[in-house]
C-alpha cells in the first residue's frame, strides 16, 4: 500500500511540475516495462553501488555504478532497479573505459574497448531486458545519440605530449553502421578546427548534425568550447559573451548540460592566476550557435539542470539553487540528507530530481539516492532495491 501511495505522489507531482522536460525527453519508442525479477540481492536496504542515475518523466531511467560496468534499469521512478547489465561486459581493468548513452528510459548503447579488438557497442531498445551487440572498427570514446537513430562516437585516437587525437564517427541507424567524418592526422596541420591540443571529455549531440565537445587545456583566454553543424566533419570555437577575467582565465567546460534541441546550459570552471577557482555559467537559446555569461559560483563540484529556468549546483557542502536560469541563486543545503555526502545530481525537470550520496566516499560503494520533488528545498530517500532479471 506505502508503495502504491509513493508511487502515486511522485506521478502527482510531475503532473503539477508540468513536466518541463529536459533534451533527454522520451521518444515515441518508449515502450511499457515488463518486469520480472527473482529474489533481491544482498545489497542492504537503500545502501547500493548505484553512482549515476538517469531518470526521466514516466519513471522509467537507467543507473550505473563508478566505473559504468553494472547498468541497471528502472520503471518506477528509481525504488526498484533491475540489474541489466550486458554479458560480456568487462572491468576497466580487463577491458577498456565504458561510455553509455541513455536518451530515454528504454533505449541505451555501452561501448567498451577491447584488448583484441578496437570496441564492442551494446544496444538495447526495452531498457536492458535484451542486448544486441556488434564489433566496431574503431576504439569507443565519448558518445551521445540524439534520438533512436541519430549518434556520434569521439572515438579516442591516444593522449601525449599535451594533445587527444580523436576520430569522429555518426550513425543514422541506432548504430548498426557508422561513417567517420572527422580524424586527426598528426601529419596535417590542418585539425578542421577541433585542436589537437587539450583533452576532449564532454560531447553534446543537439540534432540536425549539430554537436558540442568540451574539455580542458591549460591556456588562458581561450575557452574549450567547439561547434559542428555538419556532423563532426569541421568544428568552430566559440566564446561566452560577457564572461569575466576571460583574458587571464584558463576557462574549462564542466560538461554540456542539453535541455531541449535549442536550449544548452555550460557550467565552466574558471581557473585564475591568482589561484581561485569559480564556475561560470553560460547559456545558450540558439542550439550553441552564441552564449552569454550568467553568473559565478565558487568550489563547485557537480551541477544539473531540469530546465531552462531550475537548477541545482553542489560543492563544499552547499548546495545552491537558482529559479531564474542561473543569474540568481540560494543556499538550500539545510534541506541536505544530514550524514550523507552528496556526488552527483540528475534533474529530470524544473523541479523533480535525484540526488546521489555515499557513505563511502574512497570506493562509492555504498551509496544512497534521495529524490526532490520541488527543486532542492526538500529531498526524500528512494528505496534503491537492486533486483536481479530473470530469464524470459
């Protein structure tokens, strides 16, 4: 009955918050859970491995542990998770680094290298419940799909003497092909206007071939911010207007926070001369084609958007919230689980989001998630149940 009722209020309160939805919003391919599950697992009542959710209007969303090697799936707004990972999913360690993309709570690829050969790419199209998966002909890198079909690779070409050369590489057909575009040839000064210099962490795919990629290099007045409109094949880099100290500032994206197909909110760490350290935050109504400065926080660690106009940003044991897109904000950490240490954010719109949190923070083993149902001034915590799937 308690489940029912929880349940219930989380779907009231979506429908109060008028499901303001964020660049991930579900397609016309999500589909109805099926779940079928055996016993739960021995991981202790709201305590789990579960590090990063990405949870979305409907309740349905996907989870994974640090190192993105456990993939987990839910339907009920994050109280129950099923454990779906791929088989044949390895450790780092064994393998390669894994990328996901989660667009929705039904539809997901993982691409993993491996020792033997350049990439394996998972997909699933019913939130895990099945896999298919094909060899690639290139390494995995950052990835982002932009609809059920639309997606891009920065497939990872080696880091050294302070370059990442990369590769880039689009589907049009959920990733059963891929054409490259982009490569960076040591050989040719020409790098199409996508550096060699700097390293390459955040991509944002927008739609209409148009793409983002951030990163980090250490060289005052220049932000790592470029722009493709033709799939990858040519990048421009861009400026915030407005943006303080830019001349004096290393200035690094902090990722790409996509809300929509036009709307792009960056949160960048500023890096002073004098040793300080800020985030500037930058916006953007015209798919990154231009952004403006909106405001400056100090020590933050980790931000999210559920909107054009909400947002949550955490570092330092205080957690901030804005309600006009970032040109104000206010302290609400007296609403923080007391006890817990927050890592990581997913707003799912204006005012419904996850809050990550961990008693462990050397191994983030035993972690907690509390759900906001009002944008940070009150969280609640989520059962969390890890459920093994059953065969079919």
């Amino acid at each position: 009955m308690k489940k029912s009722l929880f349940i219930m209020s989380l779907i009231f309160a979506l429908l109060l918050a008028g499901c303001i939805q964020n660049a991930q919003t579900p397609t016309s391919t999500e589909t109805a859970a099926t779940t079928s599950v055996q016993a739960p697992t021995s991981t202790p009542m709201y305590l789990s491995p579960i590090y990063k959710t990405n949870i979305f209007v409907g309740g349905k969303g996907w989870a994974t542990d640090l190192s993105q090697t456990r993939i987990y799936n839910t339907a009920n707004f994050g109280e129950h998770w099923l454990n779906v990972t791929p088989e044949g999913l390895g450790s780092p360690g064994q393998s390669g680094t894994v990328f996901v993309a989660f667009p929705n709570g039904s539809l997901g690829w993982i691409c993993q290298s491996q020792v033997e050969s350049p990439g394996i790419l998972y997909f699933s199209s019913d939130g895990g419940r099945s896999w298919a998966s094909n060899e690639l002909e290139f390494s995995c890198g950052n990835m982002a799909f932009s609809s059920a079909q639309e997606g891009m690779i920065v497939s990872d070409l080696g880091v050294g003497a302070g370059s990442h050369y990369v590769s880039i590489y689009i589907t049009a057909d959920g990733g059963a092909t891929w054409t490259e575009t982009f490569r960076h040839d040591p050989s040719s000064p020409d790098d199409h206007g996508l550096p060699t210099s700097g390293i390459k962490t955040h991509l944002a795919v927008l739609g209409n071939n148009i793409a983002l990629v951030g990163g980090s290099r250490p060289m005052p007045g220049s932000l790592y911010l470029f722009r493709s409109v033709n799939g990858g094949s040519s990048w421009n880099q861009l400026t915030c207007e407005g943006l303080p100290n830019a001349d004096s500032s290393e200035l690094d994206p902090m990722g790409i926070i996509k809300i929509g197909t036009q709307n792009v909110i960056v949160p960048v760490r500023a890096y002073l001369e004098n040793g300080q350290m800020g985030t500037h935050f930058c916006v953007s109504t015209n798919a990154g084609e231009s952004f403006s400065y909106l405001s400056t926080l100090e020590n933050i660690e980790f931000v999210d958007y559920g909107s054009l106009t909400n947002g949550l940003a955490y570092g330092d044991g205080v957690m901030m919230r804005t309600s006009d897109g970032g040109l104000t904000w206010q302290d609400v950490s007296s609403a923080l689980p007391s006890g817990l240490i927050p890592i990581g954010l997913n707003m799912i719109n204006a005012d419904i989001g996850y809050l990550t949190t961990t008693i462990t923070p050397d191994s983030l083993l035993e972690n907690r998630i509390f759900m906001t149902a009002n944008n940070g001034l009150s969280w609640q915590p989520m059962p969390g149940t890890i459920f093994e799937t059953s065969a079919d």
